[in-house]
C-alpha cells in the first residue's frame, strides 16, 4: 500500500500529491496524519482505494468520480459534493449540506450527520446516488431531492433524541427516502407522502444496508429488525400552482 | 365565466380577400392561436403574444397584428400591466410570471451618457486603413511583472501568468441554458463563438454532447441546482462559472416549468421529466465569501486550476460584495444589471429588485481599484446591452467585456415578446417541443448572429477610431471619455463622469 504522510502538508500539496500517487497507477493509498486538509478526493476519477487517517477537511470528494474514500475518524462539511460516482465511507459523524447535488455512488455514514443533508440528490435511470447514514440527522434532510435514495438508520440514539429534524425532504420532487421507525408527517415537508415500503422497496433496503453493513462491520439483522417507512414526492411539480401564466 | 376579464393585449387580423387558405399561419404559431375552420382560418386572438411568426411566413401579406384599442381607460397611474396582473391574480392566486429584462420605464443611463470624439487637436485614426485592437484577456492579471534575461540573451517573463482567456472582441454570450433555451438555439451560440473568436456560456442545464466541437468557445456553469456537473463537464470548457444570481431575479432561484423538461432536458439535468427543474435560491454551501472561496477552489482542484467566473446580480451592495469575490479567489466577476433577461421570473421580482448595471460597474470598478485588487479579476458587465455603443459604455466605465443574450436572441427571430416560460416560442428558441424546435435551423441562424458580432466588432472600431484610440484596453475605465447628458450631480459622481460641457 503506497503511503502518504499528510501531517503540516498544504491541501494544495497533499491533493497534488495524491492525484499524482493515482497518475502513477497506485490503486490502494493510506494518507496518514490528516488534519482539516481540504478537497481530498476532489474530480478524482478511476478506481483507487484512499484510506484516510486523521480528520479530513469540507468539500472531500467533491465532483470525485469512480473513487473509494475510507475515512477512519469523523469528517466535516460538504462532503460528496455533486459526486459523479464511487464511495465514501465514513466511521464517524460528518457535518453539514453531505451530497448536495449528488449524481451518483454511494456515501456511508457510520454516525450522525448535520442540516441540510442529501439535498437536491439527481438520479436517471441507474444513475443515482445513494446515501445512508446510521444515526441522526438535522433539519432539511432531503431537501429538494430529485432523485436517489436517502436511508436514515438512526442507531444508538439516546432515548429522546429525535432521529431526523424538521422539514423533512421540503420541495422533494423525485427519489426516495427510507426512515427506519415511523415518521410523524409534521415534521415533513408539504410535497412528501408516507408510506410502507414494498417489495421492491426492500429489496433496494436490503441491497443498500448489506453493502453498507459490510462497509462499517454492522449486523444487518439488527437493522432490519425495525420496520422502514418511504417518503416520496406527492407530485411531480410541487409549485406547478404558484405561478400565473 | 369570470376568466379573461383582461381584454386582449393585441388583435390578429386576417385579410379575407387576400388569404389563400394556405393555412402557413396555423402550421407556424406556436401559441393556437389560429385554426381551421372548414373554408376560413379561425382566429382565438386572446392567445396572440405579437411574436410575428405568422405574419413573416404569411406569403399573401393577409396577416397584420394590432395592438388592440380596446384597453382599460387610459390612467396615468394605473398602467395596463398593474390592472391586468390584478386581473390575473384575482383568478389564479399565482405570482405573475415573465420573460426577458424589465421594460418598465426607469431611466436608461446608457443613453444618458455620450462618447467622445477627437477634434483638430487630437487625430482620430481611420479603422479601415489602420490597425485596431479589440482582442481582450480574461482572467486574473499579477500586479507586477519581472522579466529576466533568457541564455540566448533575450528577456523574457519571469512571472508566471495565471491563466487568460483570450477573446476576439470584448462581447461574449450570457449563459442561457438547456432547457430554458433549446439546443438549436444554444448550437447558434456556439458555432457563432467558434467563428467569431468568443464565448458562450451553457447555463445551469448540462453540457449536450453535439457542443464538444466547440469546447474552446465555451464557459461551462455550476448553479444552486448543479444540473449536469460533473468532473468531464467542469473541464470541458475554457472555464467554470458560479452562478450566485441573474439581473432579471435577483436573490430569488429558478424554476424552469415542467412544460420545458422533456425526456432529453430530464436526462441532461438528471431530474424526472415533466418536473419542475428547481434552481434554489441560495447555494446551500454557500453562505459567506469563505463558502464561496470554498467552491471556487474546489472546483480549481477539480480542473487543475482552470479560471473560475463569479456571476452576481447587481444589488444595492455591489461593490463591496465583489470585492469579496475577487478576494474569494475569483478570476472574473460577471455583474447582471437590473435589464438582465431571463426565461422565466416573478415579474414582481423582475421589475422591482436591483440596480442597473451602469452603476454597478462603476461602483465595482471603483471599489476595486481604491482597494488595489482590480487586477485580480477581469469584469464581465450584462444586463440589457442593446449595441455596440451600450458595450463601448460600458467599457469606459470599468467592464472588460460586455455579455450579451437578448440581442443575440433577436437574431434568430426574437422580438422580446416576453413569453419565454411558456415553452411555445414559435420561433424555435424558448421551447423544447419538437416541431418548434426544427424551425431553428443552427448554420443558417449562426449566419445571422456572426453578421451581428462582426458589425458591433467594426461599430467598436469606428467608436475607438473617433476617441483617437486604437486598443480597446484603452477605452476600458476610461470615464475621461464618456460625458453625462441630464443626469443630476450624485448620479455623475457615481458614475466619475462630467457632465456634457465641462
């Protein structure tokens, strides 16, 4: 495994070295010592596998496409920012706005996770993104999801910690998101319905949690033990009545 | 009963006599207006928006639109539109929307400002027979330069230059995206930048594969709804533009009506067709000048540090927020004065919200030079630039270039009629269906707009020609030239221009 030691290295630096790593053909890369840098992970392309030690900075993996990002400890802000493709696994809480605008791949959550989480998520066909975090989330989680699938676990909760905020999936107009307990509506926005999932709809939960509790070394049946309710958009043109033509 | 208490805006006429029943008028409006009716055309004029197409394709000349004389009582307050939009609302409850820049009657300060010309004293240089530069670098320039002597004894840069975007003349394309416009159209924009030596810019809708033959010619764009961005796209064109917000609408987002998502537009923005494709307001990882620093330099990251344009409205505040953003790191700011068009905005927000662009390159302009940091980025002023002399103006009051999208619409057939959100644009333009967009045909309308840009390309020569200058870079900030006709003493303060006679 080809190693880079990132303790005091610039972000502009340590990228530069990393892409150059990947440039010269290096699937499997550990970068030790991280500390805040910026922008790991970001436009990068091609298969590689980067296992992050340390806390990484916002925007890691950022437009990235086709890579794995392993990250051992928590991360911050903006993470899988309008990703294309490839995987991010965090064992850890991560912060705010994660996959905004996300078109593709898959981004693993071991803990909690802040506001405005999987918002504007686009998907055609079996291009689409999925999210799934294992505890908490804030308010706005979903917001004007166009498409993929968000899954909210809400593991480990201290009793009276509710598991998502307000304004649940506000403006939603495609997708789907699985929350694993019952769902109060007032907490969502006006454009979400709930319901129980299908067959189809476990059959995308079962897929999504068996890779994801594989990622982060969870039992599946121990998820699997409570039941899931859907949210989808209720129309296809929420404000399709706001406007006089 | 009570729908339609407005009456009709205009009034579709047929001359019966001279009509051949060729039924041209019912193939060409995109809006139904016209019908058969078994030996006559039938006319539903209440649908007419005066956009001309029947009238130009009518080979009979049978055809005249008229404004129509029954309005509302004529009153000096209550205008046609404020009676109408109450109307309208009465029955919807909806927020009026509309096409296009604000044509209220605010005081259009270009043409409140005149340009100078040399006299005896001073010559003045024939653009016909003598050379003249137009050509224009974008991006960020360094404050100093050092050069050293190379081994073979001649000097050369030492400093290394940040990357320049070299246009032909200082008049680029406003970003007009996929789906609001549509791709024949946005084709005209390309194959007239290629030819012409400048930009077109894709919007917030994608990047259709049939425009890579003209990636060099293109800025692409990332906005609230990052429709189509992807790491093949941010390194596609010759730079990335963040939009923050349009002239036409400022502080508010998009919502490009479900009417206008077919299933190519849905794939392009990976959104589910017939959808509204939502454009939010705010970019929710931008909420300071640190956030925007944070997207600029994770977008040079992704692009190995391509130039990265800035796209504001101009509001109260200009100055001091692009200050922020030349400091955020950008390489160009694109200011979108209050003129600006769009394809579809609240006309409440349209005509009431911003400032006009005169003043926001002069504000910009000035703000950032007392700061020291106008080298730092380049300034692309638009927001209603109607000619060459608009754009001169505008470059003698600060901008490095001008962009411009309504003008560049009118060549395809545009005649501002302003109902660009309904996606029946007869002319091909504003509309994603098929049979309409089949009218615009790319190589014939790219004629049409080159022809355009190579006349305000010898218009901007003959203007330089007169100031007795011969490089564009000499007009730009140049307010020495410019002088204010009827403008009170704030507005020439603000603007650093005497008044005519001083």
């Amino acid at each position: 495994m080809f190693e880079i030691n990132a303790a005091g290295v610039y972000y502009r630096d340590l990228n530069r070295q990393i892409r150059d790593a990947i440039a010269a053909g290096q699937k499997e890369i550990r970068v030790r010592n991280v500390n805040g840098q910026y922008y790991i992970g970001d436009g990068l392309r091609g298969n590689a596998t980067i296992i992050i030690e340390g806390v990484p900075g916002n925007d890691m993996a950022a437009f990235m496409d086709g890579t794995t990002l392993i990250v051992k400890a928590n991360a911050q802000d903006n993470i899988s920012n309008t990703m294309n493709s490839g995987k991010v696994v965090i064992h850890g809480n991560a912060g705010d706005v994660l996959g905004y605008g996300m078109r593709g791949g898959k981004l693993h959550i071991l803990g909690d996770v802040g506001y405005r989480v999987g918002i504007h998520m686009k998907g055609m066909k079996r291009q689409a993104p999925t999210i799934v975090v294992g505890g908490t989330a804030g308010d706005f989680f979903g917001e004007y999801m166009a498409g993929g699938v968000l899954i909210l676990l809400g593991l480990n909760r201290k009793p009276g910690i509710p598991i998502v905020g307000d304004y649940l999936g506000t403006g939603m107009h495609g997708g789907a998101i699985y929350i694993r307990g019952d769902v109060d509506k007032n907490i969502c926005g006006a454009e979400v319905g709930i319901m129980d999932p299908d067959a189809e709809d476990e059959k995308v939960l079962k897929e999504s949690l068996t890779e994801f509790c594989k990622d982060l070394d969870l039992k599946l049946e121990d998820i699997m033990k409570e039941k899931f309710r859907k949210l989808v958009p209720v129309s296809l043109r929420p404000y399709g009545n706001l406007y006089a033509y | 009963m009570f729908k339609n208490l407005a009456p009709p805006e205009y009034l579709a006429t047929i001359d019966q006599v001279k009509c051949i029943r060729c039924k041209r008028c019912i193939q060409n409006c995109g809006w139904g207006v016209y019908s058969w009716g078994g030996d006559k055309v039938l006319i539903n004029t209440s649908k007419c928006v005066k956009c001309l197409r029947c009238y130009h394709y009518c080979p009979e000349e049978a055809i005249q639109i008229v404004d129509n004389p029954t309005r509302f009582k004529q009153n000096a307050y209550w205008g046609y539109n404020n009676i109408r939009n109450i109307k309208r609302q009465a029955e919807t409850g909806g927020i009026p929307l509309t096409g296009m820049g604000s044509d209220l009657p605010y005081t259009i300060l270009f043409d409140n400002l005149l340009i100078d010309a040399c006299q005896v004293t001073n010559p003045s240089i024939d653009p016909l027979r003598e050379p003249m530069e137009l050509r224009t670098y974008l991006g960020k320039k360094p404050s100093s330069v050092d050069v050293e002597k190379g081994k073979d004894g001649k000097l050369k840069l030492k400093t290394k230059m940040p990357p320049q975007i070299k246009i032909d003349l200082p008049v680029i394309f406003s970003p007009m995206s996929y789906g609001s416009i549509s791709l024949n159209a946005q084709k005209v924009l390309a194959m007239a930048a290629k030819e012409c030596g400048i930009l077109m810019n894709t919007g917030e809708g994608g990047l259709h594969e049939d425009l890579l033959p003209y990636k060099d010619n293109i800025i692409v764009q990332v906005a609230s709804g990052r429709f189509g961005v992807n790491p093949d796209y941010l390194n596609a064109g010759v730079a990335v533009e963040i939009k923050i917000g349009q002239g036409a609408k400022p502080g508010i987002g998009g919502h490009l009506p479900g009417e206008k998502i077919p299933l190519e537009v849905a794939r392009a923005r990976m959104i589910p067709v017939g959808t509204d494709a939502l454009s939010p307001a705010p970019q929710h990882d931008i909420y300071s000048i640190e956030d925007l620093r944070q997207l600029i330099y994770a977008i040079k990251e992704a692009t190995n540090y391509k130039p990265v344009s800035v796209k504001i409205a101009a509001v109260h505040n200009v100055a001091a927020i692009a200050s922020g953003i030349v400091r955020a790191g950008a390489d160009i700011v694109y200011l979108d004065g209050f003129r600006g068009g769009t394809g579809a905005a609240p006309s409440i927000i349209r005509d009431h919200l911003g400032i006009p662009i005169e003043y926001a390159i002069a504000a910009v302009d000035d703000r950032l030079r007392q700061e020291g940091i106008r080298n730092e980025a380049s300034i692309v002023a638009a927001g209603g630039i109607r000619s060459s002399a608009d754009a001169a103006k505008a470059i003698a009051l600060g901008a490095d270039s001008v962009a411009i999208a309504t003008a560049a619409l009118i060549t395809m057939g545009c005649t501002t009629c302003g109902k660009c959100y309904t996606g029946n644009c007869s002319w091909g333009i504003t509309t994603q269906r098929p049979e309409l967009t089949a009218r615009l045909d790319p190589e014939v309308y790219a004629e049409r707009l080159i022809n355009l840009i190579h006349a305000w390309e010898h218009e901007l020569k003959e203007i330089l020609g007169a100031l007795g200058i011969n490089a564009i870079e000499s007009l730009r900030g140049n307010r020495e030239r410019l002088r204010g006709v009827g403008l009170d003493a704030q507005t020439l303060d603000i603007l650093g221009v005497k008044p005519a006679g001083r």
